[in-house]
C-alpha cells in the first residue's frame, strides 16, 4: 500500500504544481497579453479554447483534488476526528476545500465565460466592418467575469498551497 500512497503524493505534487503555475501565469502573462493583443487576443483565445487549454487545466484540477482527498483519507486514518479535529487536520482541510472551490470556479465560471468570449470575438470578426459597441461591451465584460475568475481560482489555490505547505508542520 506504500507504493499508492507515494505515487498518489507524486501526482497530487506534480499535477498541483501545473495546475497553479498554469493559472498564475495565465493571470501574471497571458491574460495581460490576450488583452493588449485587441481583435487578435480573441483569436488567441479561440486557438487555446480549441486546442483544449480549460479543459485540460480543469482535469488537471479535478486528478489533483481527488488526489488530495485520498492523501486526507491516509494520513487522518479516514478521517479520523481525532485528526481531522487537529490543527493539522484543519489546515489540510482548508486547503482542500479551497482546491474543489477553485476548480469549481474553473468549471462553472471560467469555462463558460470563455467559450462565451470565443463565440463573442468569432462572431465580430464574421461581421463585416469593425466589430459593433454592442459586440466590444459584451466582450468587455465576458473579459472581466473571466479575468475576475482567474483571479479568484488563483487565490484559492494560493490557499491551497500555503496550506498544504504548512498543515503536516503545525
């Protein structure tokens, strides 16, 4: 059983380590990026959204969170109240539940919301002539729901790191 324990840790390691440094440099580099790029941001945008890109983080998210609720189970003697109860056991616990809050974001906010601009920047760029103040206010504020999205799941996972850090420790 030793060996599951360890691989499961090195999945829940290696996968969480991409999934936080492809949201943080999705908020730190691309987003900016996409955004100053204008009309042809949105091109981007469809180009990862095509290729994948959501979905791939969000089932990167969901191996590293199911990962952690196996890792929990171990190391609390499934769930244990005794443990669970611990300092240690609450840290994990926040971390945890900041992770599922953060994937849930990615899944029920973050995705929509970009496939949403997608359609939005594909049908301006169908359009003849430059894309309408109707079209540029909807994408407006498709972007922000997004970058706001973004910027939320990383802060959770953020959490979930610094806990995940600290809980075995306190």
């Amino acid at each position: 059983m030793e060996w599951v324990h360890l691989t499961m840790r090195a999945v829940h390691v290696l996968l969480g380590s991409f999934w936080v440094g492809t949201v943080l440099f999705a908020i730190l580099y691309l987003d900016p990026a996409i955004r100053e790029a204008g009309p042809d941001g949105g091109r981007v945008m469809g180009i990862l959204l095509r290729r994948g890109y959501l979905r791939t983080i969000l089932l990167v998210g969901a191996v590293v969170v199911l990962s952690g609720i196996y890792l929990l189970w171990a190391i609390s003697g499934g769930f244990a109240e005794a443990f669970m109860g611990s300092r240690s056991g609450v840290l994990l616990s926040i971390g945890g539940l900041a992770g599922v809050l953060a994937l849930l974001v990615g899944a029920h906010v973050s995705l929509p919301t970009a496939r949403k601009l997608g359609e939005a920047a594909r049908h301006a760029a169908e359009s003849e002539g430059p894309p309408s103040q109707e079209d540029q206010d909807e994408m407006a504020r498709l972007r922000r729901r997004l970058t706001r999205a973004l910027r939320g799941a990383g802060l959770l996972l953020l959490v979930a790191i610094l806990t995940m850090a600290l809980g075995p420790h306190v």
